[in-house]
C-alpha cells in the first residue's frame, strides 16, 4: 500500500493511493496533484550513509569505505514533495542525489541482518542535497555540506514493504529540468539494507519511523536556482522539488573543507 500524508481544503489528512487518487479516512478522494503534500514519516531521527556504490565513489576519487561511512540529516533538512529548496548563496557547486529511504517500521537494536528485513515498515524516496564545497573529506561529518534546511526532500509516499519484492533491485533515476542526470540500480549498493540496519543497531536504537538514506549511484551534477529535480525509484512513485535562490539578506557562503587525508590544524 502506498501512503501519504497531506493537506487538502485546510485539513491535515490521511490517505492511501487507490486508482490514481488518495482516499482519506472518511473515504473521499483527493486528486494527488492538487493536494499539497506533507512528509510521509515525522522521523525521529534521519541517518544516511556516504559512498555506498563503487561509481559513485569513483566519480569524487575519493576512498572506499571499509564499514558504512554514516552521517545526520538533521530533521530541519527535511521538505515533502512539492516543496522549495533554498539554494545557499555562494555555493560554487549543489547537487542532487537521488536514493532509497528506508522507513523502520519498530523499534531495533542488536538487529542480526538475517532478521533485519523484518523491522521495515516500508520505504519512500529521499533526496540528499549537498554544496559538495565542503563536502571533499568523506571521512568528516559533512554537517555544512548536507545539513542546511531544505536538503532532505522526502517523499512522496510511504510505500509499505509488502510492496516492494526486492529493495536490492530497483532503479534509481534523477531528472532536472525533463533531463536524466542520474541512473542506477539498488543492486550496486555495497552495504545492504539488513548490513546497515544490523551495523547501526549494534550501537544505537533505531525508532520506529527513522529512515535510513542508503546513498547514491553515480551521476551528480550541478542545479541552479529556478531548476526543478524530479526523482524516481522504482515501485516509489515519483519526488519532486524545485530550487530557489536564498533571500538577499543572506550572507554568501565562503571557504571548503580540506582535501580527504590533509590536516589542517584543527
């Protein structure tokens, strides 16, 4: 079942897809694309993962992780369907990345990934938006290259696992502006989804309603104010967002992050 939740004649509502409309609780239909969307989840927290597919690693030249290379999306990144995205004045370079979020479904810890699957309520589509500016040391927390508001669209759906046969085979693309940027397949994932959920268990309690971001394939590119990002994962419908440039009165941005493996003193 495909879930969503929205705003519709000032309601907060409820609805799952049925026939290309969202039924909500009373039982009316809503046309999906005259609704303005909410998040699928409220998540207490957002953990996404860094290089976990080979090309896209490649595609930065930086170092493949030997254990799943985990970051915070903080919650004040998070924007539904349909929702702006504030590009950052002076950021040199913003892209996209188009990936499968993974809904836990109840609570886990000391998860063993043979029973991994077993916590997952289902799954959505997450776009992890980065000024790859700061973002040149994977091995850092890329808190100012991932964390600003507005960089962690969500949506539109919350598609139940029951629905998806297999998380590990499905096509991820990327579209700006009607152009395919990015193309791939959860497949290429290095560490798989019951991997990540047992690695991040064993030290901390993932809740129920966190989502996990599992990282993108290769094929980012640059987005500019007035683009429009249109992401898809197979079976997940489809995410979209446009851009728009950060307010005047807004500092720009200035200076980058060291090169991976450079001390810079701090």
């Amino acid at each position: 079942m495909k879930y969503a939740r929205f705003i519709a004649g000032g309601r907060a509502l409820n609805g799952h897809l049925q026939e290309g409309q969202l039924i909500d609780a009373a039982g009316v239909a809503h046309d999906p694309a005259r609704v303005q969307f909410r998040l699928p989840v409220d998540p207490p927290k957002v953990i996404a993962l860094a290089l976990n597919y080979n090309d896209h690693a490649g595609e930065l030249g930086l170092t493949q992780p030997k254990e799943p290379a985990l970051f915070w999306k903080p919650n004040t990144t998070l924007l539904p369907h349909g929702g702006t995205v504030i590009y950052p004045r002076g950021a040199q370079f913003m892209h996209y990345e188009v990936e499968l979020g993974v809904i836990i479904g109840r609570d886990a810890r000391r998860v063993k990934a043979r029973d991994a699957l077993d916590y997952v309520g289902g799954y959505t589509i997450g776009n992890d938006l980065v000024v790859r500016d700061y973002v040149t040391n994977t091995f850092r927390p890329p808190m100012r290259g991932k964390g600003w508001d507005t960089f962690g669209p969500l949506g539109p759906y919350y598609v139940t696992a029951d629905e998806i046969a297999d998380p590990h085979n499905l096509r991820l693309t990327a579209h700006v502006n009607g152009e395919l940027r990015q193309e791939g397949s959860t497949a290429d994932m290095i560490f798989s989804i019951p991997e990540l959920i047992e690695h991040i268990s064993r030290f901390m309690t993932l809740q129920k309603d966190d989502v996990i971001l599992t990282g993108t394939p290769k094929g980012i590119s640059h987005v500019r104010p007035g683009d429009v990002m249109t992401l898809e994962v197979e079976g997940l419908g489809t995410l979209q967002n446009d851009i728009q440039e950060e307010d005047e009165g807004a500092e720009p941005i200035t200076g980058q992050e060291s090169k991976e493996g450079e001390w810079d003193g701090r």
